[in-house]
C-alpha cells in the first residue's frame, strides 16, 4: 500500500511538471508571436514552430527587425536543453533567407532560388551595403557584392569589424565579402525556380529585397525590407 501511495505521488508530481513546463513553453511561444508581430511594420502573416525549426513570413512592405526576432528564438529554444541552436526562416516578397542562431551569434546560411537581398552594415564610417543572392551558374553559392568599394577601403584600413554577432556561410562579415562568396548550406532548396529570367534581371542596388543590418557596438540587427524602399533606424 505504501509502494502504491508512493507512485501515485511521484505521478501527480510527474505530472504537475509536465502541465507546468507546457504551459510554460506555451507562454513563451506566444512571447515568441508578440515580439516576431512587434518586429515589423507591417504584417505577419504566417508563422510556424517545430521545436527548434522557426518559418516566419512577412507582407510585401515590411521593414523586419531580424535581430530582435532570432534574439527571442534563442530564449524559447534554450527551454529545451537538448537544443543547442535555433533554424529561422524569414519571407518578404520572393526573397527568403535561412538563418542558424547558435551561442548569440546569427549565421546567414542560404538564400531560395530567386531570391535577391541586401545587407547594410552600419559602421563608424556609414552604411555598407552587401548584396546577397544565389549564384546563376553554381547553384552552390551565394555571391556577394559591396555598392560602395572606398567606404569598405576606410572601414578595413582601420581594422573595424563589420557585423557583431553575424556570420555570412559560417565566414565573417569581411572574409565573406573578400571572397565574394559562400558555400550554401542547401537548407532552402526549392523545387520550382522563383528566379527573374536574365532579361527582366533587376539593376544592382535598386530591386533587390533590402535587409538591414545594423551592427553597433552592443548588439547587431538586421531589418528585412522590400526593394525600393529605404528606412533610416
């Protein structure tokens, strides 16, 4: 009889913790939908969790803060020990990047077919911009391209890091841009094209999808935007 008042016991308290941490992780998720509505301008309109896998999409018009959004992403992973790092995917428009957050720091890992961003560095200098977009001829990589040569001469004559807390491919900032390139990680292969055709290609630094990331001595962030529009945070 005592062995049995013992399980039952042990069981309500098994089962007080299960309700707990669910109601817990529920309390988070909607934490979670707050802050990815709260990132935008404009609309969320589709979201999906799936343990560590996070799908967000935003309105054509939306200026996204990133950083915000992948910040609280850790928070809700780091409830479930045995995840040690956080996969985001965000849509605006065509264009769709993967993100892994892992340790506070944001890896940008693949870009979908089609798909045409751009980054902007705020740095000590001014605003870098990186265009981002899958290679045309290997389906492999991500080319990368600096609107602005000199500013990014100045920034590395003085040794300044462009992008706290942000990997492009697992490189750094400055090492990807370098290259001109990085490896994809394949995470957001397509099986239909989404791509322009080479005649309606748009012009550099004026169609592409913009995301914004804003890198200042505390903390980096990244706002996702559409082509054609430009905001000053």
């Amino acid at each position: 009889m005592e062995v049995m008042i013992t399980l039952e016991s042990e069981f309500k308290d098994h089962k007080t913790n299960i309700i707990k941490a669910y109601k817990d992780y529920i309390r988070k998720t909607h934490k979670f939908i707050e802050v990815a509505k709260s990132a935008t301008n404009c609309e969320l309109n589709d979201i999906r969790i799936d343990n560590s896998n996070f799908y967000l999409e935003y309105s054509e018009d939306s200026i996204i803060d990133v950083a915000k959004v992948t910040n609280k992403v850790r928070d809700l992973v780091l409830t479930q020990k045995e995840i040690e790092r956080a996969r985001s995917v965000i849509k605006i428009g065509k264009s769709e990047v993967e993100i892994i957050t892992q340790g506070g720091i944001r890896n940008y890992t693949d870009l979908a077919d089609g798909s045409d961003i751009v980054l902007t560095f705020d740095t000590s200098f001014g605003e870098l911009e990186v265009r981002l977009y899958p290679d045309k001829e290997d389906e492999n990589l991500v080319i990368l391209e600096v609107n602005d040569e000199d500013l990014l001469e100045e920034i590395e004559n003085y040794d300044e890091k462009i992008g706290k807390n942000c990997l492009l491919g697992g490189l750094s900032v400055s090492e990807a841009i370098n290259r001109g390139s990085f490896d994809r990680s394949r995470g957001l292969i397509h099986s239909e094209k989404i791509g322009q055709s080479d005649e309606t290609e748009a012009p550099l630094w004026k169609e592409p999808t913009k995301m914004r990331v804003v890198s200042s001595l505390q903390e980096t962030q990244a706002t996702l935007h559409n082509e054609g529009t430009r905001t000053i945070l």
